[in-house]
C-alpha cells in the first residue's frame, strides 16, 4: 500500500449533509493523525537529550 497526501485548502459548502458529516470525519481523522506525528517527535527530541 502506497500513501498518498491530500492536500484540502478549504470545503466552504457542502450541499449533502451525509457529505459534510463524511468530509468533517476525514478531516478529524486527518488532524488527529498529525497531531500524534507532533506529539511522538516531540516525545523523541525529549528522549535524545
């Protein structure tokens, strides 16, 4: 499996409430995996020294 980046500026509307909700889970799941990649990079740069 490959990974792919994807990149979303802005969603200013969504018509399909079903989309929105869809498009709001994507996004969290985005931001939530980041947020481990900091936390575990700061967790490693405290470890190192």
């Amino acid at each position: 499996m490959t990974k792919k980046m994807i990149k979303t500026v802005s969603v200013s509307y969504v018509h399909d409430p079903e989309a929105a909700e869809k498009w709001f889970q994507i996004y969290m799941d985005l931001l939530l995996d980041e947020m481990k990649k900091d936390k575990l990079s700061i967790e490693a740069s405290y470890n190192e020294t």
